[in-house]
C-alpha cells in the first residue's frame, strides 16, 4: 500500500522539483515563474472547477458534516498554533499569521492534483465543496484577527476585494449559474475547458516548485518547526478523527478532506504575512520546511485514503 501510494505522490514532487530546479537554475526566469503561477490562478484551475461544477452530476447532500470535519480541525490547529505563539511572547497579530500557517493548506497547487490522482473524479465534488469555502473562511478569519490591531477601513476593503475578484471563486460562481440556467456548454467551449483544465495540475506543481524559491527557512527555526508540525501531523489526524470516526462520511469525501489536511502549508500565510507586514519570515519558513517534508506525511495520507475508499 504504501508503494503505490508513494507511486501517487512521487510524480508530484518530481514536477515541484522540476519546477524548483528550472528557476534556481536560471533556466527559466522569475517572471515565468510569476506567470506561470497567474496563469494556473487565473485560467487553467477556474477552468478545471467551471467546467465540473456547470456540467457535473451531482448527488443531493448535505455538506455540513464535510465541512464541520475539516473546518473543526483547522479551527482546533490554528487555537493552537495561536496559543504557543502567544506563549512564546509573540503580539496578536503575529499569532494570527502563524495561526493561519498551521492550518491552511496548499489546497490549489497540492490538495487538488493529489485528491485527482488518488480517488479520480470521484474526489471532484469534495474538491469544489471545499474550494467554494475554504478561501473566504481562513482569509475572513486572519483579516479578522489581524485587524483588531489595525486603524481604519483598509483591511477590510482588502479582505472584500480579494474575495470578489478571486478568480477560483468567480470560476465557482460562474459555474453555478451556468448550471442553473440550465444551458448545454457548446463543444467549442467543452474542448477549450477541457485543453485549459488538463493543464492545470501539472502547471499547478511546477508553479509551486518555482515560487519556492522566493521563501526560506530564515527566522525562528522553533517556531518554525512548531507550526510544520501541526500542519503536517495533527490537522490530517484531527480531521481523519472527525471524518471517519465522528461524522463518518462517505470513503471519497473522508479521503479527501485528509488529503487536503495533509498538504503543506499554502502560499498565501506568505502573501497574508508581506500584505500586513508581519511574520512574513515564519511563513516562508513554515512553506518551506512543510513542502520539503510534505512527501512524508502526504505518502501516510495517500495509504490511509487508499484504504478507505477500495
């Protein structure tokens, strides 16, 4: 079992590698690297999601247990992650970062290629389920956090303009209309979806490789560690607890939902922490060191998720 898990998760490091090796060598530059990630952001995954949610057949659940498993878990990491900071002498805000990079995953560029690659399209709708949320949960509650200590309105018209001109969320939106209006989706635009949405999981890791490049392990190498840990170990135990033995879902949602807890720490804790000026070097240490150890505790995830859903 846990070769063939490994057999999953090698070909996605190997492209995060590969992505990694291309711009630390120069081969490519770092604007690729920017414009390669932009165009997974802003086409190639908003393609991917569009085109499941306006055409997919989906059963009729409710997704609250789903959500309630995952979510509780993140909630539970980040109090922590927030708690040890605090006791560590850091202030509110910074423990506001360091709680979001404990509990948020790498959902787009990590979570959505390896759910693909383990469970198929079966893991597609717990995929969109998640996404449609995830973003406007974690980014809502650090913005909430970190602007108590803020003066004015310019948090908050920052958290409002991410949310609405997030392209992944558009993509959902857009979808979701679609489907109501109950139009067929021409062949022209089936064939387009289907070029861009193919496209977006390997482009996803090799953007993922490149803009690791960027972050480091530089700061608080405790604390770093700290928040590694909680991320890669406790979040996809917590939620392997709620999901299978608490809620007890459906194999391919429970599966799922560890998988993405699995992940390693997302890029935006980095984006979040340079946006408010503060714990940006936690953040890139916490992306870094989760990555690198990720093929570890994203292999034990795999196993687990395999076994459930055979």
């Amino acid at each position: 079992m846990l070769l063939a898990a490994l057999a999953i998760v090698a070909p996605i490091f190997g492209l995060v590698a590969l992505g990694y090796g291309a711009a630390r060598t120069r081969l490519v530059s770092g604007e690729a690297g920017n414009a390669l990630s932009e165009y997974v952001f802003v086409l190639a995954i908003p393609a991917l999601l569009f085109r499941t949610v306006a055409s997919a057949d989906f059963p009729a659940l409710n997704p609250l247990p789903y959500w309630i498993s995952y979510f509780g878990a993140l909630a539970i990491c980040w109090m922590i992650a927030g708690l040890l900071a605090r006791r560590d002498g850091r202030d509110a805000r910074e423990a506001a970062v360091i709680g979001f990079s404990a509990a948020q995953s790498n959902t787009v560029l990590v979570g959505i290629p390896l759910i693909l690659g383990t469970i198929g399209e079966a893991g597609t709708l717990p995929i969109i389920l998640l996404l449609a949320v995830h973003l406007p949960v974690t980014m809502t509650a650090v913005t909430l956090l970190i602007a108590r200590g803020e003066s004015g309105p310019g948090a908050w018209q920052s958290l409002i303009r991410s949310l609405v001109t997030h392209p992944i969320l558009i993509a959902i939106g857009a979808g979701l209309l679609w489907r109501y209006l109950g139009v067929p989706i021409p062949e022209l635009m089936r064939t387009l979806l289907k070029y861009l949405a193919d496209s977006a999981a390997p482009c996803a890791l090799a953007a993922m490789g490149m803009s690791m490049t960027r972050v480091s392990l530089a700061g608080n190498r405790r604390m770093i560690g700290l928040i590694a840990s909680i991320k890669l170990l406790l979040h996809p135990l917590l939620v392997y607890v709620l999901t299978v033995h608490v809620m007890r879902l459906p194999p391919h949602f429970a599966g799922a939902a560890i998988l993405f807890a699995a992940c390693p720490t997302g890029i935006n804790a980095f984006l979040v922490a340079e946006r408010y000026r503060i714990g940006a070097s936690l953040a890139s240490g916490a992306i870094t060191l989760s990555t690198l150890l990720a093929i570890f505790t994203m292999t034990l995830a795999v196993s687990v998720t395999m076994a459930l859903v055979k």
